[in-house]
C-alpha cells in the first residue's frame, strides 16, 4: 500500500462531506486585468485590521507621512502596524465606522493625500543571506496578517518550533463572484513563488501543496510555469464545490486528514497560508512594500464595469463603487465579502481593509430579498449540507436558548460558518446568524469568566500574603520575645554566678584566715559596742546641734518666736530640776560656800536671763504692740509673754504683787527647805530656785543667800543692763543689751516671773 506522500505525490485528490455546488458567476471579472485606481480623496485607515490588538499610534494630527511610513508600532506580538497607503498629511484621528458586521465605530486615522505618492526610504532583503528572526522581523513590521478572511498575524503562523510535514497554499477562492485570487495568480504567479519560497525557509516543509479548484485553468497553468522544476511542489487541483476553499475542508482534500475538534492544522503538521498572503510577504521581503493595498473584486448587476481593482488600505468602499460606475436601487444592498459568507453595511463610507477581498453591489432580482424566517420542518437538509459534519438544527435549538454547555458539546466552535446550512434551508432561516451570536455570547462569558478567575486569582494572592506577612509578623515577635527571654536569662545566670564566686571567694577567705581566739573575740565585741555608743552619742549632739540654730535662727527671724524658745528652754531647764535634785556635797552645807560661790553665780546668771527676757519683751512690744496668739498667751512659763500681758499694769501693783510673792517665797522655803542642784543656778533670780538649800542648811542662811541674789539683781536692773545671748554670763553683756529698758517695767516682769514659778513649784512638790 502506498504511503500518503506517494499518494500525494501521484496527484490524489480526496473528498470531504457534504458541501454545496451554488452558481459561481466569476466570469463576469476573471476575464479582465487588475485595475489601478485613482488616489481617494481622503483614506480611512483603522489602526487594527487583523486578530489582535491595536499598535502604538506613532503620529498625530498635522503630520506629512510618506508612503509606506509606519502609523503604528507593534509593542506585543499579536500587532501587527498599519503604514500610510500614499504621502500625505494626518488630517484626524478618530472613531469612524468599522468594516465589521457589528459596524462600531473604531480609533481610525484619516489621512489626506497629496497626490504625490512620494515613497519612505525602502530596504530590500535577499533571503538567500538572511536569517530567520529577520525574516519574521520583516513580515510583523510590513503589517502582514492573514488575507483569506481571519487576519491572523502571519508572523506568529510561520514561528513555529516543531517539525511541518506540508505547506498548503489556499488558492481554492470558492466562494461565488470572487476572483481576486485567481487575477492575483494570473497576473503575478512569479511573485507567489517567491514567497512561497520565504516561507519554505522558515519552516522547512517536506512538500508544498497548492490547492486550486479546477474551475481556474489559466491560473493554475500560471503557477505551474512559475514553480518550473522545483522539487516537492504539487499544484493540485480539486472539484469545484463550496466551501472547498475551508482551511479543514482543504486540508482533508489534499492530505485525507482531518483536523481533531479543538485543534489546529499544525497539530498533525500543517500550516496554510492564502495565496494572497504568500504574495503580499515577498513584495515586503524583496521591495520592502508593507500591505498598503489588494486586490478586491467589485462585482455586481448595479455596477456598469464589473472586475478586479486594487485598491489602497483605507479606500471607501463608495469610492469604489463610484470607480465602477454604481448605479443603487432603491433598497439597495452593499455587501463586504461574498455572497455566502459576506455582511451587509449600512455606511458606505466604510474603508477597505486587509481582509476586504470583495464588494458585492447586487440587484433585488440577483441575490433575491429577504425572505421571513419560517419554522424548521426537521428535513436535515442543514445536516447533509454541512462541510464540518455538524448538526445546524440542533445548534439552532440551543442557541436561542442561550444553552452554552449544548452548544460547547456539539462542537459550535468548530463551525465555520460557511452560510452552506442557510443556503439549502427551506424555511429560510438564518442559521450562520444564531450561530455567530451564540459564539459572540460564548466569547463574552469565557472573557467574564477569565477576569473573575483572575480576580480571584488576585483576592486568593492577597490574602496568601496578607496571611503569610502576618506569620511572619507572629515568628518575628516571638523570636523578639525569645531573645528577650534569654537575655534575661542569661543575665539572672551571669548575676547568680557573680554572687555565687563571691561567695565561693568570701568563703575560701574564711577558711583561710587564721582562727581567733576567745580574747581577740570579746576585744571585737567590745569594739563594736564602742562604735555604737559613739554613734549614738553623735547622733544626739547632732540632733541638739540641729535644734540650737533652729532655735537661734528663729529668734533672729522673729523676735516672738525668739522669746518663745527662751521661755521653753528655761521651763525644761526648771523641770529637769525638780524632777532630778541632786543632794549638795558636804560641803554646800557649809555657809561660806553658799553664800559666796552660789549667790554670786546664782544672781548672776538670773541677771542675765531677766534682762534677756526683758529686752526681748521691750523689743517684741515696740515693733508689734498687738496681741499675741492665744497659743503664745497660754504659755505661762514664756517671759515675752508675760511681760507683754502685763505691760499695762500699774507700777505700784506689781510691787505690791512681788512684796507677796517674796512673803511667800520665804514662808515655802521655811516649811520646805531642800538642796538644789548647781545646774539650776542659772535661775538665781527666781526665788524657788534661790531659795532652796540643801536640806541640812539652816534656814537664816537660805534667806540670806535669797536676800543678796534679789539685791543683785535690783542692782542689775537699776543699771539698766543691755540683753546678751543666753550663751553668754557677763555682767557688761548683760547691762549693754538692757539700756534701753525701762526699769519699773522689768521690775514688774520680774516680780511676775517668780510668782508664777513658785506656783508651779507649789503646784509640781518634787
């Protein structure tokens, strides 16, 4: 059995199913050359005119282009640019109805030409010396895309890395009224060749197979003479029928495989490309001419002339019309494309675009109207007719209604959409029209479904972060924490291990210190209690010491509290000497010794303090003669208060009043005569003080004694003596700081001072 190469090689033709044989009329255009237009007056070019996305816009409004100049640039690989079809100047850019079924409007660049058609700089390859990557470089900058219908990007259709068993060359061009292709091969065969020849070193074929239906002798001899003797090229012609020219179709004619559900032509090693395609890639490799025109065949009973022109990318379709000499009819149809698998436009003005192949401008009579749609009667006729092996009537029911799933299992998307199904329909129901709705929808909720799983994609990627970051956040501070922890730790060791060496080292000192002996321990002993008491005692004189300049610092400060302090002092001093009386040496008894030393010092000593306290008094009553507190008043012991009291008294009541307070100083000291210790000689003046004897000494004595200290002290006081510090017991101190006291008024405090004391000393028996 041969092998399918030898079959192919002995000129096999197979069949595919079901098809439809519909009138051709190409004979009324393949019997003329291709016309030349004149330059349109304004060129309408849209800046995406193939499968894919639109380029980056490289002029704007008022620039001159040349012919040939790119408008676009290609920044992704499915674009592909668009070059000014002549030289002329940007007039706008703007939306403008779309040679689309759908007629929106999109981005187009209006372009006025100058009519000089002045060329860009060109540079042709040879590609004989250059490689592949500029190969394909060259046909993505020139704009090339598919010219047979789709517009897919040529560039990506020939970039392909697994081995190609056949390159089929679509030169069938089956649908009624077309016949651009077959001038194209008439007209320019040499040029196809050439780059079918490009296209064999890109992707290294082990045969090229150029299907023609065999309705096109004149062509197909053409391309016959152009391949010469070259090997493993075959032009093969195939039966006219529609849609033979069908990419599967073709491909299970020439080979006998058929292409899976799904899949493409280059999964079981395949690739196609239009004859108008191969054309357009070598005027672009060995001219360096971008797809700035093509040729579209303008057919038509409303038309005076009839044929093949080629027209620049961006002509109005009226423009070519006009050129033709149209004649419209009342309900005039102008179609896009071929009777079976063309649209209708309602704007006239809509442009040519690279996949623009025809212009039907046919009568009423010639295509018939419209007819109204009737109900399917289930003849199968659609099913019988169809090239793909596809059931119409089913994928009608499912898409009116919207049934996605149905649609996706009887294989909608391998539809393609050849109008043969509508074309034998009884009823006269558009099918190709749900058919391309219901994809459109299929299209739209695949796009809906793909932003909602990038969406999610997205949300899902956030919150993967979110949750890690605050992992990371979790493991960072518990890290933190643990180092805090065996910083601590470790600090609390190194401390412990301080203390615990300096225990080691204090206890290995006192191992190796000699032991004591019971002698050196209690001189030890006996040294710390010395230490203690000489600590106490340090801290009581600093305590007195603190009180002493207390004391003196209050007296400077105020006068009142001065006399408060000596009052105070001189009460405790009292006290101390009733509560503890010492018994006189043996002595004190004797009367010498009481009389001289004791009554000497003793009146002295009172002197002083009795001129101190007057002198206080006197000055605290000159400088604030108003009442004291209540709490000064109330100190009967204080001298300044005393006397302030009775400043007011009488002269000669208070003699009156010292006369018998002496009566009765001398009556106590009578019935209780006892010794007074030396310390409380500093209160001579005071008649308890001085009149208290040891207990052993006469009576008669102590009232001398008495008697030579009051005589002092009047003395004293006569002399009106100046007040001294009470640390002082001069007699010049003491007549200095008493001058300026008046002497019946210290009189008068005195003899009030020992009244009251000896009605404390009656009150307080010792």
């Amino acid at each position: 059995m041969p092998t399918l190469f030898q079959q192919i090689q002995a000129g096999k033709v197979w069949d595919f199913h079901g098809g439809i044989h519909p009138p051709s009329r190409k004979e009324r255009t393949n019997q003329k050359p291709v016309a030349l237009l004149d330059i349109p007056d304004r060129l309408y070019v849209p800046l995406r005119q193939h499968i894919g996305v639109a380029g980056k816009l490289l002029v704007k409004v008022g620039d001159r282009v040349l012919k040939g100049q790119a408008l676009t640039q290609a920044d992704n690989a499915m674009a592909v640019p668009v070059h000014a079809p002549t030289s002329g100047t940007v007039l706008a850019i703007e939306l403008h109805t779309s040679t689309h079924p759908s007629s929106l409007a999109e981005p187009t660049l209006v372009l006025t030409p100058d009519g000089m058609d002045e060329w860009r700089p060109r540079k042709p390859l040879d590609p004989a010396v250059v490689d592949n990557y500029t190969l394909l470089e060259r046909i993505q900058e020139s704009g090339i895309a598919g010219m047979g219908g789709a517009g897919f990007p040529t560039h990506i259709k020939v970039n392909v890395k697994q081995p190609v068993d056949y390159l089929i060359i679509n030169a069938v061009e089956c649908e009624p009224y077309i016949t651009a292709d077959d001038m194209l091969m008439q007209e320019r065969a040499s040029d196809i060749i050439a780059g079918i020849e490009i296209l064999v070193k890109l992707l290294s074929p082990k045969a090229v197979l150029i299907g023609i239906e065999d309705d096109k002798p004149i062509a197909a001899a053409s391309l016959k003479a152009a391949i010469g003797q070259k090997d493993n090229y075959f032009v093969r012609e195939v039966p006219t029928k529609y849609p033979s020219g069908g990419e599967k179709q073709l491909i299970q004619l020439l080979t006998n495989k058929e292409v899976p559900a799904g899949r493409r032509p280059l999964d079981i090693g395949i690739v196609m490309q239009n004859v108008g395609t191969a054309f357009a890639i070598a005027q672009a490799v060995l001219d360096d001419i971008p797809l700035i025109h093509r040729v579209v065949t303008v057919a038509g009973e409303t038309l005076a002339q009839q044929q093949n022109v080629l027209a620049l990318i961006g002509t109005p379709i009226s423009d070519l019309l006009t050129a033709c000499g149209f004649q419209a009819e009342q309900r005039q149809r102008i179609i896009v494309g071929g009777p079976m698998m063309g649209f209708a436009i309602a704007d006239w003005s809509v442009p040519v675009v690279k996949t623009t192949n025809c212009i039907l401008a046919p009568t009423e009579q010639e295509l018939g109207a419209v007819s109204e749609e009737m109900d399917c009667i289930r003849c199968s006729a659609c099913a019988d007719a169809c090239p793909a092996s596809l059931l119409p009537q089913q994928l009608l029911w499912y898409s009116k209604a919207k049934d996605q799933d149905k649609l996706a299992e009887y294989n909608l998307s391998d539809c393609i959409e050849c109008g043969a199904c509508a074309y034998v329909c009884p009823s006269e129901i558009p099918l190709v029209h749900y058919y391309r709705v219901a994809k459109a929808e299929i299209r739209e909720t695949q796009r809906e479904a793909l932003k909602a799983e990038q969406a999610k994609a997205r949300f899902d990627a956030r919150t993967e972060r979110l949750e890690r970051e605050k992992q990371e956040r979790l493991e960072r501070n518990q890290q933190l924490a643990a180092q805090r922890v065996a910083q601590q730790q470790a600090s609390g060791q190194a401390a412990q291990s301080a203390a615990a060496v300096q225990q080691a080292l204090e206890r290995s000192q006192q191992l190796a210190a000699p032991a004591l002996d019971k002698a050196q321990i209690i001189a030890e002993r006996e040294r710390k209690k010395a230490e203690a008491l000489a600590y106490q005692q340090q801290k009581q004189q600093s305590a007195a010491t603190e009180s002493a300049p207390a004391q003196t610092e209050a007296a400077t400060e105020d006068p009142r509290k001065a006399a408060i302090a000596a009052a105070l002092a001189r009460a405790k001093a009292k006290k101390l000497t009733q509560q503890e009386p010492e018994t006189q040496p043996e002595t004190a008894a004797e009367p010498t010794q009481v009389e001289a030393p004791a009554a000497d010092a003793d009146a002295k000593k009172a002197a002083v303090a009795a001129a101190i306290a007057r002198a206080k008094a006197k000055k605290l009553t000159e400088q604030e003669p108003q009442a004291q507190p209540d709490s000064v008043a109330a100190t009967a012991a204080e001298p300044a208060q005393v006397e302030a009291a009775a400043s007011d008294i009488d002269a000669k009541k208070a003699a009156i009043a010292a006369a018998i307070a002496r009566a009765k100083a001398k009556k106590l000291t009578e019935q209780e005569p006892q010794s007074q210790p030396d310390s409380v000689a500093a209160a001579a003046a005071e008649p308890a003080q001085v009149e208290a004897p040891a207990s052993d000494v006469d009576a008669k004595k102590a009232a001398v004694a008495a008697a030579i200290a009051r005589a002092k002290a009047k003395k004293l006081t006569q002399q009106e003596p100046e007040a001294q510090p009470e640390t002082t017991a001069e007699p010049a101190q003491v007549e200095a700081a008493a001058s300026d006291v008046d002497a019946k008024k210290a009189a008068i405090a005195a003899a009030i001072a020992r009244a009251k004391a000896k009605k404390q000393q009656n009150s307080e028996p010792l």
